[in-house]
C-alpha cells in the first residue's frame, strides 16, 4: 500500500500540534520535514530544535530531508531525531561516505536527486539507500506543479532496485495532488509527499484517505 508523507513546509507551525494529531488519526504513514539553508535552495526554513519537539509530540517516524549545502556537517546533529534522513546528491558532500554514515548512526539513509540529475547517477549508490527521493519540482518551495519527467526516473529506479536484488523505497516530492499522485504510484512510487495539498485542504483527512485509496 501506498504510503503518504505529508510535508509540514506550508502548514501553520502555531497550530502543527493539533494538525499532526489528525495526521495521525487519518493514518498517513511519517512527516516529511523539509530542512532549507538558503544556500542549497533559496528559502530557509527550520532546524533541529522544531524536529526535536514534533518528534516529542508525535510516534510517525520523521522524514527529515536536508535541503542544505555540503550536507555531511550535520548528519550527527540531524541523526538525533530523524528516522529516514535525505541528503541531495548534488550538495557538495562524499555521498558514499555520508550514506554510510546515517546508517552508522541507526538511521534509514536515503538520497535525493533534484530535476537536473539523471537517476543513473546514483545507481552505484542504491546498495546504501533505505529509500531514494526523486523531486518533482525544484526543491526550495511548497505549492509548485509537478514535473512529469520525475515519472521516468521514478520507473527506471524501480527497474534497477529490482535488477540490483534491493529493497528501496521510492518517494517522491513536489506538486503532488489528485491528478499526480495515481502517476506517481504507477511510475513505481512507494511514498508519496505532499505538502501544500495536505495542508491547504479545509478536510486535510479526506485530502489523505482520497490519495490513500488511490
Ligand atoms: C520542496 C520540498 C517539498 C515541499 C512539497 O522543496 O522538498 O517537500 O514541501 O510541497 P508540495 O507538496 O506543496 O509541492
Ligand atoms: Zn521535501
């Protein structure tokens, strides 16, 4: 069954505590908690101390993707409250080096590729991955249109984890909705983000079981 990270970048954080314990009770699957340095991407967004409290307030699993620049300086920090923890590939970092190491620290390592990279770049990489995010839109903004060439990537990912004998989870992040989301699932997504679609809903728990029974 499909599974469903909502993304908290567009939600109102004075009143996260209530939306998450409806999350919850709708049964999505973690939180997807979107890290910006405003460097990597042009926007910044929040650090570990607003992790840390989601993760006393809340059992899903956190999602923590990190949108910042030469990632590996804050793995340790970030490893603290994470239970998947994604880096860019194009961030500056020794991918193999920083994979490895969130494994180390007992955390779900996954990497993620931006509109710009082609997914047999990281092929090498998939041995070290718990899951591979494929972004759907340039990473840095909630509320964007998904990009349907993530569809292709997101097929021939799914080809080689089968080929390689792995077991990768597939996500994928940005302008997913409705209309994406079903293309999203038969391209070979296991996990699907979905920020401002989630959390611009008057219903936010219709909004998920409606992608749910996709
Ligand atoms: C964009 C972030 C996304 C974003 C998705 O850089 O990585 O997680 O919150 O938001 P929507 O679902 O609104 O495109
Ligand atoms: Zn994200």
């Amino acid at each position: 069954m499909i599974k469903i990270s909502p993304s908290v970048l567009t939600a109102d954080f004075l009143t996260l505590a209530k939306d998450i314990e409806k999350l919850e009770a709708a049964g999505v699957d973690m939180l997807h908690l979107d890290v910006m340095d405003g460097e990597f991407v042009p926007n910044i967004s929040f650090g570990n101390p607003i992790i840390k409290s989601i993760k006393e307030h809340t059992k899903l699993p956190l999602d923590v993707h990190l949108m910042i620049d030469r990632p590996h300086r804050y793995i340790d920090e970030f490893a603290k409250y994470a239970d998947y923890l994604s880096f860019h590939y194009e961030a500056g970092s020794d991918n193999e080096v920083t994979l490895k190491r969130i494994r180390d620290l007992g955390v779900k390592s996954a990497i993620v590729i931006k509109p710009c990279t082609q997914p047999e770049e990281i092929f090498g990489l998939l041995p070290l991955c718990d899951m591979v995010l494929v972004m759907s839109v340039e990473p840095g903004f909630g509320g964007q249109k998904f990009m349907p060439s993530a569809l292709d990537k997101l097929s021939k990912l799914q080809v080689e984890i089968k080929r390689q004998n792995l077991k990768v989870l597939l996500e994928v992040d940005g302008g997913i909705n409705a209309e994406t989301a079903p293309l999203a699932v038969k391209a070979g997504a296991d996990v699907l983000v979905a920020g401002n679609y989630i959390f611009s809903a008057d219903d936010m728990v219709k909004r998920v079981s409606e992608i749910k029974s996709l």
